[in-house]
C-alpha cells in the first residue's frame, strides 16, 4: 500500500470511528472526499462575521435543486435571509439563538405548494392534490432534500452550517415576517458561516448500526444493552465538549415528554390551518 493510500485509510478509519464510538470494525471497503466530508460533518454555532464569496449563495443553490424530487414536482422554496435587522427578528422567533444573528446568511426552507395553486390558477385550472396531507409531505420532504445537498455542499468548500428546527415554534410569525403566501411551509432554517475555529465542536456521535439498521424486515427488540453503551458514549462526548453531561435516552425523552417540552409545536395541526393548508 503506498503511503498516500495508507494516509487515506487511516483517515477513513478515524472518522467512521469517531461517528459511531461503538467499536465495530471500520475499515471501508471504498472511500472518497465525498464520504469524507459527510462522515466529517458537525453542527457549526460559532461563525466569523465574514461575508460569504459572490457567487457562494447560487452555487449552494444549484447544489440543493440537483437533490432528487418527487415527480420533479419540486413544490419547495427557500428564502435567503442576509439583512441583519430581518435575521435578529428570526432569532427572536426562533429561541433567541444567537448564531443565526452571526451567521453572514439564513437560508430559511420552504414547504410550498402554492406555486403550483398559482400555476395551475393561471391557465384557468385547480390542482386540488395540494390540499391532501400526501402533498404536504411531498413539501416536506423536497424541502429537506434539498436542504441536506446545499449542507454538504457547503460543509465541501470548507463552510459550516447548522439547522434551525426552531423555526417551527412559532410558525405563523415566521410566516409574516417572510411575507409567505398561503399553503407555504417554514420547515426549518439554515446558518451558514465561515466557522470561527475559537469555537470548534467536535463529531457527535450517533446512535451504534446495530440500533437503527434493520436487516429484511423491522426488528422489534429493545437492544438495551447497545442503548445504555450509547448513553455512555453520549456522556463522553458531552464531557468532551464541556456540556452538561446527561443520558442519551433521558435527553430524548425530555424533549418529547409533554406537550411544554415541544416549545409551541403542540400546536401545529393549527399552525397549518393558519396558513392556509387544509389539510385531507
């Protein structure tokens, strides 16, 4: 093995070690920079005030509309949000996170079904699909595909960038703000940044193939033994990373014990009916 090939395996050995922490063998039969920087990925918080490069916002674009798309009906849309009085109104809304203050950009993601309402209005026609809930999750789902390209096109030249879930708390305000028409979705936001290395984090890791991989069909077993390694992989980590160190299972559980614990997504089924999706 030549030591360039050598280098390589090493790396791709770390990383798919880093990624799970179980200890299962990680040694990959194929590897590329495309994986790499897939299994490299973290959540960035910490950004430069630096603006990104011209050009930088469409080439992300273009990356996140070559994403794979329900019968190419692409029924989403993203808002990029640069000025700063607008991106301190939406951390407002959306926990008062002061990243998405600091990022240079906010790209906001989009469920949205009423550009074909206005399409087929305009040649005197209706589409009435977009008013069954199959259509909405076609939003949802077109809207996070081509999310996640865009994510990686930018973690690949050498940005970061972390998801804003909390865009949904409060989901008829981010409506307003962003001027969306009816049948229109904020799914989740965007920050994307130089990241600033004063305020690295690490790879988080997920839960060990044995828990989440199914092989033919569904296997119903609890695993708690892989469940309660997990929970100790996750406490190292959090103590890697100087957070307040807690178990896996507790922290999900907490996150979705009440209807308090969803911080105003209890109210969602009514969020949609405020925005126009009558949903069937």
């Amino acid at each position: 093995m030549s030591a360039a090939a050598s280098e390589t395996n090493a790396t791709a050995q770390a990383l798919l070690a880093q990624r799970n922490r179980d200890g299962a063998p990680a040694t990959p039969v194929q590897w590329n920079e495309t994986l790499e920087t897939m299994l490299n990925h973290r959540s960035v918080r910490g950004f430069l005030p630096d603006a990104l490069p011209d050009g930088t916002l469409e080439l992300l674009i273009a990356a996140g509309q070559s994403a794979s798309t329900s019968s190419n009906l692409q029924v989403w849309s993203v808002v990029a949000v640069r000025d700063p009085d607008r991106k301190s109104r939406l951390a407002d809304l959306s926990g008062k996170q002061q990243f998405i203050r600091d990022a240079p950009l906010l790209l906001v993601w989009l469920a949205d079904l009423n550009r074909l309402d206005n399409i087929a209005a305009d040649r005197q026609g209706t589409v009435e699909g977009t008013r069954f809930t199959e259509a909405f999750i076609l939003g949802i789902v077109d809207a996070t595909l081509a999310a996640q390209n865009t994510f990686v096109a930018a973690e690949s030249i050498g940005l970061g960038a972390v998801y804003v879930g909390a865009m949904r708390n409060l989901p008829e305000q981010i409506a307003a703000e962003l001027n969306l028409p009816p049948n229109v979705f904020a799914v989740f936001g965007m920050a994307i940044g130089h990241p600033d290395p004063a305020k690295s984090t690490g790879v988080k890791p997920r839960l060990p193939q044995a828990i989440v991989l199914h092989h033919e069909q569904y296997d119903q077993g609890l695993k708690r033994d892989a469940i309660e390694a997990y929970n100790g992989v996750a406490r190292d980590y959090m103590r890697e990373q100087g957070m307040k160190e807690q178990d896996w299972t507790l922290q999900a559980m907490n996150r979705l014990k009440d209807p308090a614990a969803l911080t105003g997504r209890d109210r969602m089924r009514e969020a949609l009916t405020n925005l126009g999706f009558g949903l069937r």
